[in-house]
C-alpha cells in the first residue's frame, strides 16, 4: 500500500491535490536530502479535503528547488484517492489520522499496517521532528495541537502559534504516535483554499528545517495560551442534524462556528430539539465517561449550554460532523510546573 521514493515525481511542484493520483500510485513517503542529514517529517492529505498542507510544501521545495535543503525531509503524502474527489475520506475508508496506532478492541487494518511501517522507518532514521499539516471547516484561529507538554514540544509549537491546544482522545493519531519519536505537532491551519493558511505553514515549515536544536528554557508565558481538551462532542447517526432548518431532531443555529475559541457562558444556545427528542449529543471525556448533563441541557426544545465551556472545531459541514464529530470542548491549562 505504501510507495517509498528518494526524489521528487516530476510535476509534483505545481500539481493539485485532486489530481496527485497521476503522479502517485497511493499513499507515499518521499525522502529528500539536506545540509543536516536527520530529517524533519511532514505529513500531508491525511484527509483529503485539507489541501494547505500540499500547497505550503511545494512552495517551501519551489524556493529550494536547486539548492539543498537546510535540513533533509521525509515527506509522507497520505490519502491520495480521498484528495482526487475532495473528500475527508471516502466511504467506507478508515480515517487516516486515527490509525497510527492500534487498539485491541478494533480490527487492524492495511492503513495501521501501513502507518506503522512509516513509523518504523522514520525511527530508523533518527527523526528529528514531526509536523502534520491540517485544515477545518469552521471559522477557527491557526493553532498548534500537541500530546505531550515537554518544551521541545511547546517550543516547536509556539513557532506556529501562540495557541496551543494539548490534547490525549482521539487515539491513533499522528503527532501521538511521533510523539514517542521526536517533539511532533499538528497544525491547524484554518480552512483549506485560504492563503494565509498556506504561507503560515510553509514559513513555519522552513523555519522548523533551519533548526538546529530545540531550547531547553521554558516558553515565554506572554508566547503561550495554553488550553486542553476536555471533551468530544458528536451526534449520533440515529439524530437527523441540520444547520437553520428545523424540521430535524437536532437544528444547529446559523453561526455556530462564530463560537469557536470563545468562551461561553451557561445559557448560551447552539441549537433547537424537537419535541419529543431526548438529548441528540453523545459528550465524552478523556475516561470515555459520558458527560453530556455536565455541559448541555435541553431547556424548553432549546440546546443550551450548562456551564461556562470553549468550543474548537465547531462547523456548519453536516457531512465533517457525521465523519468526525460537532466539536472539542476545551478548558484553560495551567503551564505544568
């Protein structure tokens, strides 16, 4: 399932993300030289609608087309056929950032099986960095996400943004699994086709490949603002949704991805239920505990809020909330010492 190259395919410089399948056979990693021999890793496409990541290599590999990189890249292409038609992922897929690793009570697939090849050669090579490359759907700031809070990790986000989000659920994915190899971070990058999105993370690329090493003091607290995940919010697939029309269990209001990063107080409404529907949100924690009374409450048909609480991810995409979830609730994080 996995193709492995030395060099660039010809007209991957300028190709767009629909049409990688004629250049690559599927999921690809790409080794290139640099001036340091271990490699910065950089994941794109691992869902196929995200195209940010492809358009910020090409033009971090454009500016060196005939020069050596400052650092040598292993680049690793992810969900080619998913990018061909502009989709998350197709039907019946498996997620391509939920299975970097495995889990005893779910089947291992050719995907695992392909990550954890990917996984075993980067170790090989002494990987000095990992960088996954996304976008989303609602109105979001550009944000770095991370597993664990060690300063490497914190350093090497705070390049990207002063936002940091640490998170432990959803399991599988790829900054958790290279976080076992090197300091790894994912980049939220906002949605794709902004230019803006494509030229914070092609300098933030470039500016990881000049890197010798990473500080060892502590981030700056004025370079921080620290939040961790508390929460995943998703609807069942036994609830219809829709945004503005109420003919549906479940009626998100028209500008419920306006709330993202805002904290919202108790009361706050996300939505109207129909009547007769009982609670159309599944809300778990990190222990998987459902926590769905502990935040929303159905007020009169009305989806309102129960404590103060910060949403990230919201979006008006029917189709991304079905495939992935409505949202992540997040809480303020102490720095850990």
């Amino acid at each position: 399932m996995l193709t492995e190259w030395n060099h660039l395919p010809e007209k991957f410089l300028h190709v767009e993300a629909s049409d990688l399948h004629t250049i690559l056979p599927g999921p690809t990693l790409i080794h290139l030289p640099g001036r340091r021999e271990v490699p910065l890793f950089v994941s794109i496409l691992l869902h196929g609608n995200e195209d940010t990541g492809l358009k910020a290599i090409q033009a971090v590999l454009r500016k060196y087309q005939h020069q050596f990189l400052p650092r040598a890249l292993s680049l690793f292409v992810g969900n080619v056929e998913a990018a061909r038609v502009g989709m998350r992922r197709l039907q019946g897929q498996v997620d391509y950032n939920r299975v970097w690793s495995c889990d005893a009570d779910f089947p291992v697939t050719e995907e695992h099986r392909m990550m954890q090849t990917v996984i075993a050669i980067m170790s090989k090579r002494g990987v000095f960095a990992s960088i996954d490359i996304h976008n989303n759907t609602g109105l979001n700031p550009h944000y770095a996400c991370l597993n664990r809070l060690d300063e490497p990790f914190l350093h090497l986000a705070t390049m990207f943004s002063r936002i940091v989000v640490y998170f432990t659920h959803p399991k599988g994915v790829q900054s958790e699994a290279f976080a076992q190899l090197c300091p790894a971070v994912t980049l939220e990058c906002g949605k794709p086709g902004g230019m803006g999105g494509v030229e914070h993370a092609a300098s933030f690329v470039e500016g990881a490949l000049h890197l010798s090493d990473f500080p060892i003091h502590p981030v700056a607290s004025q370079d921080l603002e620290l939040f961790q995940s508390v929460a995943v919010v998703k609807v069942p697939e036994t609830v219809s949704l829709s945004v503005g029309d109420p003919a549906v269990d479940l009626c998100l209001i028209e500008q419920i991805d306006h709330y993202n990063f805002r904290l919202l107080d108790p009361g706050t409404q996300l939505g109207t239920i129909a009547a007769g529907s009982v609670m159309p949100l599944h809300v778990r924690n990190d222990e998987d505990l459902d926590v769905g009374d502990h935040y929303f409450e159905n007020h009169d048909g009305q989806l309102l809020t129960r404590r103060r609480v910060m949403p990230a991810m919201l979006t008006r995409d029917i189709r991304i909330i079905r495939q992935d979830c409505l949202c992540y609730l997040m809480e303020r994080l102490d720095r850990p010492f």
